[in-house]
C-alpha cells in the first residue's frame, strides 16, 4: 500500500502539470488568433483619421480653388489691395480715430491729407 500512495500522488502532479501547459498553449493560441482583430480594429480607426483629414483638406482646397478664381477678377482684385490697405491715385486717403473724449462720450478725428479735423 505505501506504494501506491506515491505513485498516485505522482500521477495528480503529472496531470496538473500538463492541464498546466494545456491551458498555456489554449492562452497564447488564444492571443495569437485574437491578433488579427485588434489589427482590423486598429486599420478601421486609421482609415476614419484618414478620411476625415481628406475631408478637411478637401474643404481647405474647395476654399482655395475658390479664392484663386475670386483673385482672378478684377473686383477680387481690388478687394485683396484694399485689405492691403492701397488706394487707387484719385483716392484721398481718409483715417478715422476713435478716442474718448473729456465728458466721457466718443469723438473722433478724421485725418485727411495730413490735415486733422473734429467733425462739429
């Protein structure tokens, strides 16, 4: 009988011992098949990154497209050199400042001409 114990007790670890390197082997098969999801789920995301970037550079070229066909008409071009601040030659330039004045009501100053002048 005092053989049998051991024998018996050898057989248990043996047997936990590969339902060890069983369950091991089910765990890293497990990993390696889940490995093709995550990298679908990964590509899935970037290809939504990479759609909306092409939405907004397509909006961003929409906007150029449209600023270069403004800038090529005469009316384009005159609004782009007033935001540039030019005056055509029979234009007199005309600066308008704002200050407060003393009783505390806005006045302003129009200088024309290198002249200053309170409008009444």
């Amino acid at each position: 009988m005092a053989d049998k114990r051991p024998s018996v007790l050898w057989e248990r670890v043996s047997r936990l011992s590969l339902a060890g390197v069983v369950v091991l082997i089910l765990a890293a098969f497990a990993v390696k098949a889940a490995e093709p999801y995550q990298l679908g789920r990964e590509t899935s995301s970037q290809v939504r990154e990479l759609r909306e970037r092409v939405r907004t550079l397509q909006a961003q070229n929409d906007a150029s497209e449209e600023r270069l066909a403004s800038l090529q008409t005469s009316r384009g071009i005159e609004i782009e050199a007033r935001k540039q601040h030019f005056i055509r030659p029979d234009e007199v330039p005309v600066r308008v400042i704002f200050e407060e004045a003393a009783d505390g009501k806005p006045a302003a100053h129009v200088t024309r001409s290198g002249a200053s002048q309170r409008p009444g």
